[in-house]
C-alpha cells in the first residue's frame, strides 16, 4: 500500500519545523558566545588598566625656591684671658711660708700674694745696718776734725797739709757712708723681694705653689694672673675664611653644655696662615663672665652676610660614589639623577649651590628605592619644606 498525501505533508512540516529550530538556536548561541568574549576582552582590559595603575609608585615633590640663608664663618677655639701674666719669684728665692691667695680670687695691684722665707735675708739686714751706723760715725768724727783743722789753721796751729789730710778722711768717710747705705738698700731690696705680690689688678687663674715649697728664679710660675680680668677667645680660621672677617664683627660664641650665647667682638686678625693646617689666628673679645673660664672649648659663629639660596630638604639630598645628587621629576613624570653642590646647612635643610633650576620638582623622600628612568606619579609638597 503506499503513503497516503496528508502523511507525507506532516512529515514535511516537521522537519521544517526542526531545520528552523535549529538554526536559532545556533544563532542563539553564536550571540551568547560573542558577549561573552566581548565580556571577558573588557574584564581582562580593565584589569591590566588596573594593574599598571597600581604598579605606578607615587611619590612626594617639592619645588625649588630661594630663601634668605646667612653665610656664616666658624671659629673654634678656647677662652683665654687676654693678658695672662705669670708671677713667680724676683729675687733669691726660698722656702714659701705663706700663701694668701686661691685661684679665682680677685686681686689689686701689689697686693701680697706669698710670702717666702727670709732667715737668711734678715741678719744681713742686720749686719749692714750696723756697718751703716759705724760709717756715719766715722764720717761725723773726720768731718768735725776736719772742721777743727779749718779753725786752728788760720793761726798756724797746723799745717797746710794735715789740713788737706783731714779733709780727705772726712770725704772718704763720707764716701763710705753712700756705700753703706747702697748695700743696706740692696739687701733690704732683697728681703722686699721675698714677697710675691700682684703686678697689676685682675684674678688669680691658678696657683701652682704650696706652704713649704722651694721657690727659685726662673722656675714654674707661683701664679698665673689674668689682667683686668678682660678674657677673648683664642680660635683658629680656615684660610678661605679669612678674608671675609673684619675688625670689630660681632660674633655668637658658645659653650659645650651652656645654652647661652655669649656676644663678642673681633678684635684681632692673624698676619700669617700656617703652612701646616691652613688655618688663621683670631681674637675675639668677650665680656667677663663666671662661665667664661680660661681653657674652655667654644665655637663662634660670624655673620658675614644674608643672601639667596636653594633650600631642599635634607632627605632630598643622595650621596654616592660619584658625590652628592637629587632625583627630580621631569615632564613625562619619570625619574631623572641630577648632580648638585652643597654650600651649607641651615636649620631646615640644607642650602644648594648650584644644579638645580627654578621649575625643577625634586624628590623630597625616599629616592634611594627609585630608579632612574622610571615613571612615578608625583604629589607635591611644601616647597622648601623640612
């Protein structure tokens, strides 16, 4: 029997049916799979996109500007009386009996500082007074015969001659009389000397002599006198430095340990440089102060001028091999090295000579984990700042 018409014009419907089915759904999913990879192409951009965002370090900045620095000179060095006069014995020397000073006393002049031993001295005195006293007798008994002769002479009672003989001991009696006094005064001088007393007003900076000690010509010094107690410091210049001070500059001078500043002036300019260490002598007047002793350290510091000066931060500031450098942040943001020249440091960082120009934008902190050539993302911060 054969298949009727209407069978074979279902079975036809139906596979157009699956054919069209079919075709959608491959269209369908032909969508899916497009979106998706369009999804995943947009996902995987992003997520580069973020992480070249991230590995982008940021970094803090900090422009170039001038600022009114001091230049200044140092002077080190140690305090010293301007006049340090050393005492000790004028005449024969002996042993000390009393000692009527300390150190840091303060003293005028001829005033009896020690006073040595003058057993010896004193029977001399003695002796030579007495030899004075038998020679103004002497004098006095040739002088008045001499006048007698004068009197008996006119009548004839005496010679011409014994008249002349007379008055010549009488001149030699006299003359012995000069002579003993000038011995008298020599060993009265003597004894005078046995006592040690201060040449000039001032203080006492040290006493090196003790009750019982020796005391010689010649030998250490029994004191050291500071005169009209004027005290300077005594420092030394570096020889390019010398130049810039001037007489009468006022100086800040300062002591290890003291947080006072004391005020001085420059008094004195040294004539010759040491070939050795170059440097220069200088004198700094200061006035009289209990903190101001004789061998202390101290630092002054001299203001020359006030000029202007790049400041960067200390932290900005590399050293290496090849010497001091900064880092700045050029226009396309990266990393470039740039060589500078120190001139000085102040209280908010440190001043630069030369190697930076007005716009540049500097690495303010942690440059040494940058690299050179490499892209950052600046953040500016306080020009100049610390």
């Amino acid at each position: 029997m054969g298949s009727s018409p209407t069978t074979d014009s279902n079975s036809f419907a139906s596979w157009l049916v699956s054919r069209r089915s079919l075709w959608l759904f491959g269209a369908i999913a032909i969508a899916i799979a497009g979106l998706l990879v369009f999804r995943l192409n947009a996902l995987s951009a992003a997520k580069n996109n973020l992480s070249d965002k991230s590995n982008t370090p940021t970094v803090t900045v900090t422009s170039v500007s001038l600022t009114s620095v001091p230049t200044t000179v140092s002077i080190i060095g140690t305090i010293g009386a301007r006049y340090d006069i050393p005492i000790g014995v004028e005449g024969d020397g002996g042993l000390v009996n009393a000692i009527y000073v300390e150190a840091g006393d303060h003293v005028k002049k001829g005033q009896l500082l020690a006073r040595l031993s003058t057993t010896v001295l004193q029977p001399q005195v003695a002796s030579l007074a007495a030899a004075l006293d038998q020679s103004r007798a002497e004098a006095e008994l040739a002088a008045a015969e001499y006048h007698r002769a004068v009197a008996v002479g006119a009548a004839g009672a005496l010679s011409t001659e014994e008249t002349e003989r007379r008055h010549s001991t009488a001149v030699t009696a006299a003359a012995k009389v000069k002579v003993a006094e000038a011995q008298l005064a020599e060993a009265q001088a003597r004894v005078d000397r046995a006592e040690v007393r201060a040449p000039a007003d001032g203080t006492i900076l040290t006493r090196s002599v003790e009750l019982g000690q020796t005391a010689t010509p010649g030998g250490p010094a029994l004191f050291r006198l500071a005169q009209g107690n004027e005290i300077e410091l005594r420092g030394e210049v570096a020889e390019q430095d010398l130049p810039l001070l001037k007489l009468g500059q006022t100086a800040n001078v300062s002591l290890t340990g003291v947080p006072r500043i004391y005020a001085g002036r420059v008094r004195l300019l040294g004539a010759v440089i040491d070939p050795q260490t170059r440097l220069g002598m200088v004198r700094i007047t200061l006035q009289p102060d209990p903190n101001l002793r004789p061998g202390a350290f101290a630092r002054a510091e001299v203001t020359i001028s006030n000029a202007e000066h790049a400041v960067l931060p200390q932290t900005a500031v590399l050293n290496d091999e090849k010497g001091s450098y900064v880092l700045i942040v050029n226009a396309g943001n990266k990393i470039e090295r740039r060589p500078v020249r120190l001139s000085g440091v102040v209280p908010n960082g440190v001043t630069i000579a030369e190697g930076l120009g007005a716009q540049d934008q500097v690495v303010a902190t942690a440059g040494g984990f940058l690299q050179e050539g490499e892209t950052v993302k600046p953040a500016r911060a306080n020009a100049g700042g610390a």
